[in-house]
C-alpha cells in the first residue's frame, strides 16, 4: 500500500500465533484500543501511535454492490427511508433536479434503510469495532458519501477536522468510525488525508472555511492546526476499511476524477457512552447547526440535541445503556 511519503507501514490484518499476548504489557500502554484477541500487536501499537488502521479487503464485493443498489434506488426516489437527510454539493444544489446518482452527493442516517444499514451490523465489522468500543455497541452515526467530479470549483474537497466536533458524547476513546471504500480510491479521486497521531491532541475548534467556491453545509474546518503536520493520503481498494479515532484530524482532497467516488461509513460508540452540554462549548455551533436541520427537514420541534441522537442511535450488539 504506497501511501506516498512519509512511508508509514499500514499494518494489514492477519492470523498471528499470538506468541506476544497483549497482557504482557504494562495495561497502561494501550489508551485507545481493548484487550481482545482480534488485533494484532503491530496492528494496536499502530493505531494507539497514529489513529486510524486500514484492515484489506474487509467487506464483499457483493455486499458492497448491495449498497450501491439501494443508494441508486434512494436516487430515483423508489425508496424513501425514514429520516434520511439526502444532500447535493453546493454547486449542483440550484441545478435542474433530475432524480439520479448524478446530483446526491451524500446520504445521511439511513438507520431506517434495512438495506444500508446491513453496513453497521456485519460481524466482520463489528469484530473489529469492538476493539475499540468494547461489547456492547451502538451505531450513532451513518453516512454513503458519493463525492462527485469537481465542478472546477473545489467544492468536492472536505476540510480538515474532527468528527468529535459534531458528538455530544463522550468518552471519545469509546467511539470510532469504520469508513468502507466501495471502489478504488487515490488522490485522483479524493482520497481520505489523515495527520496520524492528531487523535492525542485536544478537540479544536471548527468553522465554515472562507474557501470562494462556497462550501457545503455542515463541512465545517478546522483553521489552526499544525500546517508541518506530515499528511497521510490513505489510498485503498474497494472493500478496505479504515478505523479511526473522532479526533484524528482528516479530511479527503477534490475529486479530478470524472466518475463519483463512493465510501460507506459509521461512527460506533460504546453503549456505556454519557451525553455532555454543548452550550458554551467549540460545539455549540454544530449543536445548534444539526437542532436546525431537524426542525427543518424533519419538522422536529422543541427537541434537545440528545433527543435528536437518541433517535439516530441504534444498538448492533450487545445491550444499550445510556445512548
């Protein structure tokens, strides 16, 4: 896997003998990942120092046609899925609408989509997210991202941030996302870009960055962040997956491509997470931001924040405690 420079050995998962067993080492070591038998020691001392992991070729060819079946069908509007926000670029958001792939740029909370939301319950999955949630584990956020060509005006690109920034719970090293590519993915057609060991630092603050093009709503950016930072562009094949910290900093460049570059996602927490008052935090923004889309998309009036992702939340394994 030729990330470009720095070099940095993606570790790839495999069948060790388990000749090291993690309990040898001092418990303190491991911050961000659980004591199970699933990953290797290379692949946790990997995540714990960078962030994210990239397990190959993880997810079927078939269930990833599944999914490119159902979200075309969305497109056409043969299926309406319950709370499901559909969002166009900002550039082709004014355009003629003609029902296709061609102006959905992105799908949102599908939890009511039994199709897609297959996604968030796959064993293979699952097996893995546990390693960082521990067993008992909800699905609380989910996405189908089907980044279009650019329009020439870099409204393709997604700053860098922080996917904490849009959670109002906590702890954060009980929550962690499970990106999907659904085809090849490299910096042609905007790959994920990651600044590995940026999950150590604090929660930064995040506004709409002033780029000319206009930005789409809620990519909201991060401003100060170590520009010396070595990026990592996180090339992958279709069915890999990457495991990532909320606050690894990352973000995916514009599409040069002439085709649509699609990825499946969720963000898992453990079920034993507790919601935290955004009000006076870096959060209130993207608080009030998501309290205005569910007024207004899904006529929700006088809700909280936490009733807005109480609703989103969903248990794949184990049993739900506080989300």
């Amino acid at each position: 896997l030729n990330l470009g420079p720095p070099q940095l050995n993606l570790q790839i998962a495999h069948h060790t003998s388990g000749t090291v067993s993690p309990g040898s080492f001092q418990p303190h070591q491991f911050q961000y990942t659980r004591d199970n038998n699933v990953l290797s020691l290379e692949q946790r001392k990997f995540y714990e120092e960078n962030g994210f992991l990239v397990i190959k070729n993880l997810v079927s060819d078939a269930d990833i046609q599944y999914f490119r079946d159902e979200f075309e069908r969305i497109c056409r509007m043969e299926v309406k899925p319950l709370g499901l926000m559909v969002m166009r670029d900002v550039t082709i958001a004014k355009s003629e609408y003609v029902p296709s792939e061609k102006v959905i740029t992105k799908v949102q909370d599908f939890q009511e989509d039994k199709e897609l939301f297959r996604y968030c319950t796959l064993p293979e999955i699952l097996k893995y997210v546990e390693c960082f949630t521990g067993p008992n584990i909800m699905a609380m956020h989910t996405m189908l991202i089907n980044k279009p060509p650019d329009s020439g005006k870099k409204t393709s690109r997604h700053p860098l941030h922080q996917d904490l920034h849009y959670f109002p719970f906590r702890p954060s090293n009980s929550i962690v996302c499970a990106w999907t590519a659904m085809e090849h993915i490299d910096r042609n057609n905007g790959c994920l870009v990651v600044l590995p060991g940026t999950h150590k630092g604090p929660l930064k603050t995040h506004d709409y960055p002033q780029w000319e093009g206009g930005v789409n709503i809620m990519f909201h950016g991060i401003q100060d962040y170590d520009k010396n930072n070595d990026r990592v562009h996180v090339l992958m094949e279709k069915g890999d997956t990457v495991f990532f910290h909320p606050l690894l900093i990352h973000g995916s460049g514009r599409n040069k491509s002439q085709g649509f570059r699609k990825a499946i996602s969720c963000h898992f927490a453990g079920a034993n997470c507790h919601y935290i008052d955004v009000k006076g935090t870096s959060q209130e923004n993207a608080g009030e931001e998501i309290l205005e889309i569910a007024s207004k998309i899904h006529g929700m009036k006088d809700v909280s924040l936490k009733d807005v992702w109480r609703l989103r939340a969903r248990v794949v394994k184990g049993e739900r405690i506080n989300l």
